[in-house]
C-alpha cells in the first residue's frame, strides 16, 4: 500500500517548523516531544502509540537497527505500516542500516513522513537526501557522538531535521553523554546561520531532569524512550518534560 499522508498529518508536521523570521522579530520555539517505540510493549503497539499520542506526544520515533551498522535488530517497513493507521502525528523514522538507500521508498510507501540516516551508512550523501524528498518525505542526518558536523556543509538545502546522539546508537536506555550539548550548540548556529527551517532532533537518554539543558543548547525536538515508556503514566512524564522546556522559555524571553 502506497501511503499518501493525510492532510491533517501534513499540517500538523509542517507547523511544527520554525518559520522563517525575516525582519528578526522574537519568536518562540516550538518545541516537540518524538517517544521512541524502540521502549513500546510489542505486543500492544497499536495501543502504545494511540496512547502516547493521547498523552501529549508530537511525533513518533521509529529506530530501525539493522545488526550490521549498530549491534542490534528491531524493526522494518511492516511495523510502520501496520501503526500508520493508528496516529495522525508525523512518523520519524531513523535508519541505522548500511547500505541505506535500499530500504528508503520501502519506508515512504509505509507511511514514513520523516527519515534520517547517518552519514557513514551512505557512499552519496546528496544522492541519498534527494533520493528521501523524491519519495516523498522530509529528509535529515543523524550524527554519532564522535562524529563530526562537516557532512552538513553543502547539503544544507536538502536538509529538514539534524539528529544528534547523546548516546551511541545501538542500544535503549543509554545515560546521556553530555558532549552533546556542545554539538548541539553548533549545529543551532548552523542552522540559524543557515537561514533554513530546519528541526534539532536529540535522542540518547533525554529524560525530564536534562531535557532543559538539551533544549538551552538549541535543541527543539527530543527523543525519549525509556523515559516515557518504562513508566505508568505517560502524561506525567510529558508534561514534567514540558514544565521543564517552559523554563528555558521564560529564561529566553
């Protein structure tokens, strides 16, 4: 079946944005909450993600892990076709599978409105960027902890979402590798440089006590797991997450 998103789903993701802010007017960052269902109950998932989406999430986060670029196995196509149906929120599929190009209109056709591949996994990253929007969906690169931003310098234009670790890909409920929040600075200072809508993604144990720190750095879309699905209430956790980012609000108004 060849997913045409819904129109509901395409406003709710093109809002998302950051707009374009020409005469230096002071804006608000929107800021978004992607729950991973790497930490989801498998045998309920249709549940799962109707019910984290009921409590507040913006976006779904799909890790795909392929036992050859990262040292595990989840999930594939199916399963993104098979929950596509259950949420009207954006599908932000993260590819960590070499070769990439392969699997890309497999994920589009399945329902993907976004997917981000690590840099690593393609011989043209250019090729692989066009090859994501030609199908149909926004397109991003994910950056390894020790992996520099340099990949970025002359694809910003085919650029929708950068993804930065703060835990080395592979594995959930990872502790946070602070680092990250210096390369999230300098990836804020290349898209505001840029002048491009461009999402900050984060992903690598965000959790309500460090979310503020990762969203000071510039970040404005945060992946979380364990934090959300290992736990009895998914409201609670996202709305403490969301008092914790009114804080960097406030602190920047």
């Amino acid at each position: 079946m060849i997913h045409a998103p819904a129109e509901s789903t395409a406003s709710a993701y093109n809002a998302g944005f950051v707009q374009s802010n020409p005469d230096n007017s002071p804006t608000m960052t929107t800021y978004r909450i992607a729950p991973s269902i790497l930490s989801a109950d498998f045998a309920r998932l249709g549940e799962e993600v109707r019910n984290v989406v009921a409590a507040g999430a913006d976006i779904i986060h799909f890790d795909v892990m392929d036992n050859h670029y990262v040292p595990n196995l989840t999930i594939g196509p199916l399963v993104c076709q098979a929950i596509r149906p259950h949420v009207q929120v954006p599908i932000d599929v993260h590819l960590m599978v070499k070769p990439v190009d392969r699997i890309v209109p497999d994920f589009a056709k399945a329902g993907a409105d976004i997917i981000t591949f690590h840099p690593e996994a393609s011989e043209h990253i250019d090729r692989t960027l066009q090859l994501i929007r030609n199908n149909g969906c926004k397109a991003g690169l994910v950056f390894n902890p020790g992996t520099p931003l340099h990949h970025l310098d002359h694809v910003m234009d085919k650029i929708d979402m950068i993804l930065i670790m703060s835990v080395n890909p592979g594995f959930g409920g990872q502790s946070f590798i602070p680092e990250a929040l210096k390369k999230i600075a300098l990836a804020r200072r290349m898209i505001d440089e840029s002048g491009r809508d461009i999402l900050l993604e984060v992903d690598g144990g965000i959790k309500a006590d460090n979310i503020a720190a990762a969203a000071a750095a510039g970040a404005d879309t945060f992946v979380a797991g364990s934090a959300i699905f290992g736990k009895p209430d998914y409201k609670a956790v996202i709305d403490a997450m969301r008092a914790e980012l009114a804080t960097v609000e406030k602190k920047a108004a």
